[in-house]
C-alpha cells in the first residue's frame, strides 16, 4: 500500500534553499520538544499523593482479608439451609417432647377431676338413697307403732 504524503513538498529548486528549509523544521521540532520538556517540569509531583493512596489501598486489603476469613463468610446458601432445617427439626423435637408432656399432664388432671366429680356424684346419690331411707324407716316405724297400738291395745 502506497502512502500519500500529507502535504506536497515543495521542489527545492537549488541545495541551500533545501538546507534552508531543513534548518527551519529542525528548529520547529526543538521549539517543540523545549514545550514539551517545559510542560513536563510544570506539572505537580504525585508522588506523595500515590503512597498515601497506595497505602490506604493495602490497608482496605487487609481489612477485607479479614472479613473473608470470618467464620459467616465461608458459608453458602445451601450450608445455611442445612443449619437452618437442622435447627428446626431440634426445636420440632423439643416443642413434641413439651406438647406430649404437657398432654399428658393434662390428661391426669381431667382424670382427678372427673373422679372428683364422679366422687361428688355419689356422694349426693348415698345422701339421696339415705335420706329416703330414713323417711322410709321412719314411716314403717309410724306404720308399725300404729299397727302395734291397733292390735295390742
């Protein structure tokens, strides 16, 4: 591939109009470069800001290092899970213990009390069946004292 100049030079009729022009380029390159090195002194030394920085980035590092060798950072959903299913059957476990000791108890007291209740129950029926009883023997004996009085007398 062929490249075009960028601009046509100019044919230099003879050699000390070529060297004249020559001179000229050269002096704009070293104008040039004197900028740029004049440039360069300008700028701001960055130097103490870039080893503050560097140093405040290696201590985030080690901070961060830290954070991930806790404990909480090796775990995975799924190893949450587990703990998290694990925990709860314990807990499930425990609550049935409580739940069927607690039925239990409830189960004796219902027990008394309907003996209570069945205790009272004859309780009034012995009071019932004695206090006809008495009526009743009380009446036989009225019968007979009459009937004893009616015969004897």
């Amino acid at each position: 591939m062929t490249q075009k100049p960028a601009r046509a030079a100019k044919a230099p009729t003879d050699a000390a109009a070529a060297f004249e022009d020559l001179r000229r380029e050269i002096s704009l390159q070293r104008t040039a470069i004197e900028g740029l090195t004049s440039a360069k002194d300008k700028l701001p030394d960055y130097s103490p800001t870039l080893r503050d920085m560097e140093t405040r980035l290696g201590q985030l590092e080690k901070h961060v290092e830290s954070i991930n060798e806790r404990p909480a950072m090796q775990l995975t959903p799924l190893t949450i899970a587990t703990e998290m299913h694990e925990a709860l059957m314990t807990f499930r476990a425990d609550d049935r213990k409580i739940l069927v000791e607690a039925c239990d108890t409830l189960a004796r007291t219902l027990g008394r009390v309907e003996g209570m209740m069945k205790q009272k129950r004859s309780t009034h029926e012995q009071d019932w069946w004695v206090t006809w009883a008495g009526t009743g023997g009380l009446l036989l004996g009225a019968f007979l004292t009459l009937v004893g009085v009616a015969v004897w007398g």
